[in-house]
C-alpha cells in the first residue's frame, strides 16, 4: 500500500463520458487516494476550454458588455455532465454564488478559477469522497508569488484530516483571501504540490497523450513513446520546445524525489513515461530525446587573437544585457564566438546590436545568420559510448543537411545544433531514424 497523487487534465474532465474513464482508473487503485483536477478542457479540435471561457467572461465584465450568453454556456456544460453522470454536485447553487459575486465585481483570477472549482466539486461527488479547496491551503504572499515551503506545509497538515479527496487544480488564494491562479497550465503545479505534500510514491499526470513522444509526432512519423526520462533530460527537452507538463510542476516532485508517470486516460493500460530522480542505468537507448525550435538568430564575431585578450566575451554579453536580451548558446572557437538568439527578442534592434558589437569590441568581423533553427538530442548515455556525435553528424551530411553550428553541453547529456529553419524537419527526421532503432 502506499499512496499515488493523481491528476487529470482538461482532456479527461471535458465531459461525463471522460468523466466515467477518469472515474474507472481512480477505481481501479485503491492507493489513488488524493485527486487533482483541473477545468473541463476542449471536447473536439474547435470546442472551448471552460477557463477561456472564463476569461472571456471577465473581460466581457470589465468592458461592461453584455457576459449572460458566456455565463449561460459555461453553467450549461457543467450541468449537463452533472445530470449526465447522474449525482448531485451542487453545481445550481455553485454558480449562482458565482453569479452574485460576478455582480459585485469578481476579480479575474477568482472567475479563472471557477472551473478548477466546479470540476473538483463534481468529481468529489462521483467518487463519494471529500472536496478539499485548494484556498487557504495552497499560498501566495501579497505580491502574488508562489510560498512553496508555507504551502506544503498547509497542505500536509490539511491532508492528514482526510482519508481521500479531491483538491481542484490551478489555483490558491492571497494572504486576504482573494484567489490566485498559477499561469495557465497550472493544475500540473498543484498535482505536484500536493504529491510533495503527502510524500506520495507516485505522481501520476493523466492527460491525452501516452508520455513523452522521442520526437514531435507531426515531424516524424509514429515516433517511439520514452519509457523513462530523468528531471535533467527532461528540462533540456522543455527547454527546447517539448511539452506536456508545466515546467514548475517538476520541480516540487524532484524536490521530494517522487516520480512523476505521465499517463494517458484514452489508453490507460500504457504504462506512459517516468520521470525519475537519480541518473538511469547505462543500458538501453542512447538518445531520450529530440526537440528543438526554429527562429533563431546567430551572430558570429571573429578577431584575430580573441583568445588572449581579456574581458573580450564579457564586453559582448554586456551590449546584450544592455538591450535586455536572453542568450540561448554561446558556442566559440580559439579566436570565434558566436551568439544565438531567439527573434522573439529580438525585434528591430539587430542592427544596433551589431553595431555596438563592432564598435565595443573592434572585431574583424561580424556575421549575421538569420533563419536558424536549434535542435536538441537528449540522452544521459551519450557521455559513456563513443561514437555518439559521429553517427549523428553523418546521419545529417546523409540527409544533405549543412551543420551550421554545433555546440554540447559540458553534461554531455545534449548535443545541439544549428541548421536553417528549412532543414529543420530533415535534420529531426534525420537524426530520429539515426538512433530510434537503438
Ligand atoms: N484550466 C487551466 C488552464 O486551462 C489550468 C490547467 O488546466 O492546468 O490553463
């Protein structure tokens, strides 16, 4: 016996025919003892979330126009699957609680939070079990940050009062009350939260996608799902462009050592993928994973004996700090030193950039490759086998792809690269059909 925190997303919650999986899979492990759950999500491709729903009616209020249509839609869906599901959640009186407060100026936050509310409040129902809300357990300060070590404090001691509950994601309050959401996604954070908080064995995050994927799915074709991924593989992956979970949601998990298992309620009999805490054994696939991401700017700046002249990097990182810019990669060479930059940065201040460059640092020359797109290949075996860069770099000249930067992790655990954003695809597909079969 031990116990396992899980959550589902809005895929899982969306309607009662969800709801009914979502219900036979908690049933189905009596150490499924605590329950997060976040809004009702999109039932089809052009269906709403009930938190943009939400949003929308807020903003509706603030501009004073016309909100009882939305009002009306988001009431409908929740009655609807209370009736469908045949209990009593007290979801009429829930919302015209709701709607009085909306009267007399509710904040943003506070609507925001109402699916995540209603959806907890209709699930405890179901289940048969205590509805714990997450106000006055889960914490911010005054200021609107997250008081991680307050909460789990809170948490634990609340918990403790209950054999089994169902707590609504995403969501806290202030020190005066008033709610508070995390950013949108947020309900991972608070399945993780509360995994910490009861030292649960197990983190499960069902969602409607069976784990992480080796490679993004609409570039290669049926890729490998990851058996196991450690926390460190995984934030170089995010980092990159992959997602399936809020990047805050991982850290309180790894603070307590709990794994997370990312699940899918569509195919509940996979096994998903774990994210573990300690390094993995030394068999089995080298590469975790690839991701990346195009629109990236590099800039090459080359002088001749760059190597011996001191505070010459510095001066460059310093004009960037100046416009107020992130670096993604620094690669250099004895007398080279490129900088990569997102384009989301970057604006119309290349020009001036590179201006500051030339004159700040009486470079030789400066270059500009626009275009660029950053792949990453993830895997913590790549440290211990050899060979490892020269079948990825020979895959790549197989597929014609022309390497324009390359630049690996002092881990070792990432090699990245730079390719135009047109052989972007290629490059992936490339290095995937390189390593997959491992
Ligand atoms: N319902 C919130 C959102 O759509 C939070 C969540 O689902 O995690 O962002």
């Amino acid at each position: 016996m031990g116990i396992i925190v899980t959550k589902f997303g809005g895929t899982s919650v969306a309607d009662a025919i969800q709801a009914k999986k979502t219900q036979e899979i908690i049933e189905a492990d009596a150490d499924r003892k605590f329950i997060v759950v976040s809004a009702p999500g999109k039932r089809f491709d052009a269906d709403n979330k009930i938190t943009d729903l939400l949003l929308l009616l807020f903003t509706h209020l603030e501009q004073n126009a016309p909100y009882e249509q939305i009002f009306q839609v988001v009431k409908d869906r929740f009655i609807d699957i209370e009736r469908a599901l045949g209990i009593d959640a007290g979801i009429t009186a829930a919302f015209d609680v709701i709607e009085k407060k909306l009267k007399e100026g509710a904040t943003k936050d506070y609507l925001a939070s109402r699916g995540e509310y209603l959806s907890g409040r209709i699930f405890a129902a179901l289940l048969g079990i205590d509805f714990i809300d997450a106000a006055g357990i889960v914490l911010f300060n005054e200021k609107g940050r997250f008081l991680s070590e307050e909460t789990n404090a809170a948490l634990a001691a609340e918990l403790e009062k209950h054999e089994r509950g169902v707590i609504p994601g995403f969501y806290g309050s202030l020190p005066n009350g008033e709610i508070k959401t995390f950013s949108r996604g947020g309900s991972d954070i608070t399945g993780a939260i509360v995994a910490r908080a009861i030292s649960a064995d197990v983190y499960e995050n069902w969602t409607d996608v069976s784990g992480f994927l080796v490679a993004d799915p609409r570039i290669v074709k049926n890729p490998k799902a990851i058996d196991q991924i450690s926390y460190k593989e995984l934030r170089e992956l995010s980092y990159m462009g992959a997602s399936v979970l809020h990047e805050n949601a991982i850290y309180p998990a790894r603070l307590a050592g709990i794994p997370i298992n990312i699940r899918n309620t569509n195919a509940p009999t996979e096994r998903g993928t774990f994210i573990v805490a300690g390094e993995k054994e030394t068999e089995g696939r080298i590469i975790t994973g690839i991701a990346g991401s195009k629109d990236f700017t590099v800039i090459a700046i080359y002088k001749n004996m760059m190597s011996s002249e001191t505070g010459f990097i510095r001066r460059v990182l310093s004009i960037m700090e100046d416009y107020g810019i992130p670096i993604e990669h620094i690669p250099s060479g004895v007398d080279t030193v490129s900088i990569v930059i997102a384009d989301k940065y970057l604006d119309d201040k290349l020009g001036d950039i590179i201006e500051d460059i030339e004159r700040k640092t009486q470079a030789d020359t400066v270059e500009v490759f626009e275009k660029m797109a950053l792949i990453a290949t993830v895997g913590s075996r790549m440290a211990a086998r050899k060979g490892v860069s020269a079948k990825l770099f020979t895959a790549l000249y197989e597929a014609d792809v022309n390497v324009r930067m390359i630049d690996q992790g002092s881990s070792e655990m990432n090699i990245i690269i730079g390719v135009e954003n047109n052989d972007f695809e290629t490059a992936i597909r490339a290095i995937y059909d390189a390593f997959a079969n491992e």
